[in-house]
C-alpha cells in the first residue's frame, strides 16, 4: 500500500454484507483521522452511543433511518451527517447498507462547518 495515497474504485464492494450482521474495515488510522467502512444485513442497528471526536456519515448504498440527537432521518445512497463529538446517535438498516465513517481524531475544532 502507498503510504502518500489511498485509492478504491468501489468502496461498497470493499466490504462483504453478512447475514445478520455487521461487519467493517478500517481502509486508513492515523493521527488525524479514521476511515472505516461499514456494511449493515437489513435489520441490523447500532443502538444510541457517543463518539468522543467530530465524525462523517457517508451512506453509500442502501436505506437507514438516522438518529442524530433528537431527530431521526431517513438515510440513502448519497446521504451526508455531520456529527460534532458527544452528539447521542443510532442507525438501523432498512436494507443492506453500506456506509463510510470517517472520525477526525485529531480535530481541533468541534464547530460546525460554514454553509
């Protein structure tokens, strides 16, 4: 793997959805970020947690509904969330899913990004 760059043609065939599951890989770590993506079976959810850093939700194949705080949205290929550390937040699978979680471990600012 070149150390100077990452590239992948296809990110949602990077990751095998299994029945019943969810499954993920790490594609890059280091001192600034994580890129991790996810695959959901239908069905499957990640109940109400915390992440400590600023994170990106990128949904890159199928349906979820989204709970960002107080509110819920629904989720498909394309869909974007920006979530500034200690934001309460879910997901749960429509369909299989595919989506790409990228954590800025080391953001220095927790602000939310200008229009």
């Amino acid at each position: 793997m070149n150390e100077q760059h990452l590239h992948f043609d296809n990110l949602v065939e990077s990751v095998q959805i299994s029945p019943d599951s969810i499954v993920s890989r790490t594609l890059r770590a280091d001192e600034n970020a994580k890129m991790i993506v996810f695959g959901f079976d239908a069905g499957q959810e990640l109940s109400e947690h915390t992440a400590s850093v600023l994170a990106i939700i990128h949904i890159l194949s199928g349906q979820a509904e989204i709970s960002l705080g107080e509110e819920k949205h629904e989720a498909s290929a394309g869909s974007w969330s920006w979530m500034p550390a200690k934001l309460p937040h879910s997901s749960v699978a429509k369909t299989p899913v595919v989506l790409l979680l990228t954590m800025f471990t080391g953001a220095k600012s927790q602000s939310q990004p200008s229009d």
